[in-house]
C-alpha cells in the first residue's frame, strides 16, 4: 500500500486555491447581496451614505415628558443618545469675556440677557451677555446666532444640548422592510405577471420535455427512411438566429389570432431541436439488449419508453427542464413583440419589471424587490436540480 506524502508545498498550493475560489465567490456573490440589502431597504435608506449591506434605518425613542416617538441622534462631544425634542429654535454661541480662548458655548436665547456693558473686542464694541451658566454668573460675549434644535438625552432628560441639526448624527437600527415585497406584488401588479410567468414557463417545460423525449426516441431507436438526413435538417436549425424567426413567426401569430395573447409565448417554444438532440444523444448511450429484453418479454415502444427509457434518462430529462424553465422564465425579446405594452394582464415578470423600472423610479426599493422575486424560482430550480445535471455532465463521459 503506497503512502501519499503531502508536502509543504501541496498544503499552500490547497490553501491558495481555496482562498482564489473564496475570492471569486465573494465577487460573484456581492451584486447578489447588494440587491438582495436594497430590496428590504427604505427608500431613503437606499441612497445613504456611507452604504451598508444591512438594512438600517433612522432610529426613534421616547423620551420623558415628551409626547411621541421622536428621532435619536448623536452628538458631537456628547456621551449617549438624544432625541429631538424641539426643531428651530433660535440660539446664541457664546464665549466667555475673561477667557476668549476658552471653548465656546451654545445656549438658547432665552437663557441669556444682554447687560448695558460692552468690551472691546478686535477694535469693537461688544454687548456682554450674563446667563445662568451651571448655577452661576458669567460674563459671555455672543459671537454669532443661529437657528437649529434642542435634544434630550434619552437616559437623564436633564441633559439638554442646543446644537445645529446638520452636525448631529442620525441614530440607526437594523430595519428589515419586508412589506417592500407585498407593494410590488399587490400594488404594482406584478403577482398576475408572476402567474402568468409561471403558467407559461410550466407549459413551455412540459411541452419541449414531451416533444423531445419523444423525438429523441424516434430518432435513436426507430428505423425509417430519410431519418439522419431529417435529424441534419431538424439539428440545423439550431443555427438560426432568433432575430430572423421573429418578422415570419409574428405573421404566423397575427394569423392565427395569438398576439396578444399568452398561446403566442407557449406554442411556438414547446418544440426545441436542442432537447431532441440532447435526449437522442442519451438513449444513443443505453444498451440495445435492455431494450431487446423488453421486446421479448412483450412490452410496447410506449411501454418500453415509459418504464425502462425515462427513468434511465431521469439525468438528461432534469438538465432539459432546467435549460428549459431559464430559457423560458428569462425570455423578454418575443414578449415585448407579440404582448402588446398597454395590456399589463397578459404581462410575463420581463415586461412587468421593464414597466416597473420606469415607474417607480424614486422607489428602488421596489424594483430590486420585483428583481429579487424573479430571480428565487430559477436560483431553487438549478438547486433542486444540480444534482441530476451534474450526474448527467459527468455521465457523458462514461461509456
């Protein structure tokens, strides 16, 4: 039995590649979870600064002897929170007349009274203030007035500061805002866009698996004349660019009567010449003498496509659905054609959140939130279905 040495160098050759892909994941993953933050965010909190990734918002408290909720704040030089009990308010800042060099002080009009006497200061007169500073008299020169607001500590209500309100800085408090999520649905009608979204996606899987199971077992076990040339013909078109079937494709739908309406997003994509290659290719791979042994023990094509083919197949038929559901739920080129724009019933999730992006512009947090709701069906499909899909990535390779 060989022993596998591990050296230095393999352990820090493990360790950077671990922290290469953590890196990675962290650049992937941001835009998701910036999307996901804004989506429970406040409107004004959206655009705050400096950003965050938690949700917050301004905080409110209540304060002794003051009626209501009233916001908190932070003051400069202040120890403790204080609410804003009183919003333009007039006040002085001040200096004392012996002490010039001292730190200013900022009271309220009402607390000082101009006395007769002036000093000189800088070659001019000026008026000497004498307010009821801590419990005693003092001699204060007003160096200039201004307007802003009184605050309240929220633990000692005795503690009160006057200050400009543009200097305090806004409490806040993690505020998660899940009814951004019932607005977008109820308010903006994206929940009939959402139904629809998920009536036509359904119909689209179900339909291309049907059509491609069956096409693919027609043409991997069936004999019959022109068949690898019709398969070339059918796997060809593959090649064609969306962008040329639209013009004809539209025709097909004005004369059948389907614009306008959800048949047009449904019909036309159930047939798919990728998932008939895509199950061709996997029955390819299944042994002819398992179907051989269902021949003679007398069961049917059907029986024998149902009950030995399909659950075989469970990998390729998951990967199928998979490509199918995104390709479908992310569709809004052939929507925007054949949906008219003023028919907001027959939306899909693409035209709604299109709308959405234009209409509410001052409310971000709802369109993130529209996004957030589109994008949780297809992130559960792939997790539900990795599993299958890796199992059939690394079947493909085994013979």
């Amino acid at each position: 039995m060989s022993v596998v040495r591990r050296g230095p160098r393999a352990v820090a050759v493990k360790v950077v590649t671990y922290i290469a892909l953590v890196a990675v994941a962290v650049v992937v993953l941001f835009p998701f979870l910036v999307g996901l933050s804004i989506a429970f965010k406040e409107p004004r909190a959206v655009f705050s600064y400096p950003p965050t990734l938690v949700p917050r918002t301004a905080a409110t408290g209540t304060i002794e002897g003051v009626d209501g909720a009233v916001p908190l704040f932070e003051l400069p030089d202040q120890d403790g929170t204080f609410g804003l009990v009183e919003d333009g308010v007039s006040f002085g800042i001040y200096i004392d007349a012996a002490n010039p060099a001292g730190e200013p002080l900022q009271l309220l009009q009402d607390e000082v009274e101009r006395t007769d006497r002036t000093v000189v200061v800088d070659g001019e007169d000026e008026a000497i203030f004498t307010p009821n500073v801590d419990g005693a008299p003092a001699e204060l020169i007003r160096l200039r007035t201004a307007i802003g607001a009184r605050f309240q500590n929220t633990d000692d209500p005795s503690d009160v500061v006057v200050g400009l309100v543009n200097t305090a800085v806004p409490a806040e408090e993690v505020s998660v805002r899940a009814r951004n999520f019932g607005d977008v649905l109820d308010r903006q009608n994206l929940s009939r866009a959402l139904t629809n979204t998920l009536l036509v996606t359904s119909l689209v899987v179900l339909g291309q698996l049907a059509t491609s199971i069956l096409g693919g077992y027609a043409f991997s076990r069936m004999r019959f004349r022109g068949r690898d040339g019709l398969f070339l013909m059918y796997l060809g078109s593959v090649m064609v660019p969306f962008v040329v079937l639209i013009i004809p494709l539209y025709q097909l739908m004005v004369d059948l009567g389907w614009v306008d309406n959800l048949s047009a997003l449904v019909v036309p994509f159930a047939f798919t010449a990728y998932g008939t290659f895509l199950m061709r290719q996997f029955f390819i791979g299944i042994p002819n003498e398992v179907e051989e042994a269902a021949m003679l023990d007398g069961a049917s094509r059907w029986r024998t496509l149902t009950r030995i083919f399909v659950p075989l197949a469970k990998p390729a038929i998951a990967t199928l659905a998979t490509f199918a559901f995104l390709y479908a739920w992310n569709s809004f080129v052939w929507p925007l054609v054949v949906i008219n724009s003023g028919s907001t019933s027959n939306f899909v999730l693409s035209l709604a959140l299109q709308q959405l992006g234009g209409r509410a512009q001052d409310a971000i947090n709802l369109v993130f939130a529209g996004i957030v709701i589109a994008m949780v069906p297809p992130i559960l499909v792939f997790l539900l279905a990795q599993r299958s899909y890796v199992e059939n990535a690394a079947g493909t390779g085994i013979k």
